[in-house]
C-alpha cells in the first residue's frame, strides 16, 4: 500500500479497535511501500500486516461500518458569509 492507503488502513484499524501501527517499509522512504508492525520502532518492530487483515475481515463479518475516508489533500473551496451588522 502507499502512504495515501496506508492512512486510510490506519483509520480503520484505530476506528475498528484493532491493533497496529501503518508505517514505511523502509522509514528513509515513505514513498515506497507501507505496512502495519505491532510498534513504530522500526530496528525492532514486527510485520503484523496479516494479521491486521484477518482482524479486519473478522470486524467486517460482523457488520461493523466502515470509518468515512479522510478528505483529500489540497485546497478547500466554501464561502464565508459575514454577520448582518446591527
């Protein structure tokens, strides 16, 4: 997954109540691809990726809804409409 992927994984999993951490594979490049490890520290963290899914299934069966996905990165259009002045 990429790190767009792995923040909505991260969502999820925390809304879901499941465990994990979603970082880098390698944490020089978080470019490439992302995982989910039991803990952040990356000299001795675990790959739990597998078992984030399994979890995930699980919570999916049991007919738990799905967290919105975040918004999009980028500029926000809207208005601001000023108070009527007395």
């Amino acid at each position: 997954m990429n790190a767009e992927e792995a923040r909505y994984v991260d969502a999820v999993l925390r809304h879901m109540g499941l465990p994990g951490v979603v970082a880098p594979e390698d944490p020089e490049n978080p470019g490439g691809p992302w995982r989910v490890y039991d803990h952040a520290d990356p000299d001795t963290r675990n790959d739990t990726t597998a078992d984030a899914l399994v979890g995930l299934a699980q919570a999916f069966r049991s007919g738990r809804p799905l967290p919105p996905l975040p918004p999009e990165p980028g500029p926000t259009r809207g208005f601001v409409i000023p108070p009527k002045s007395d």
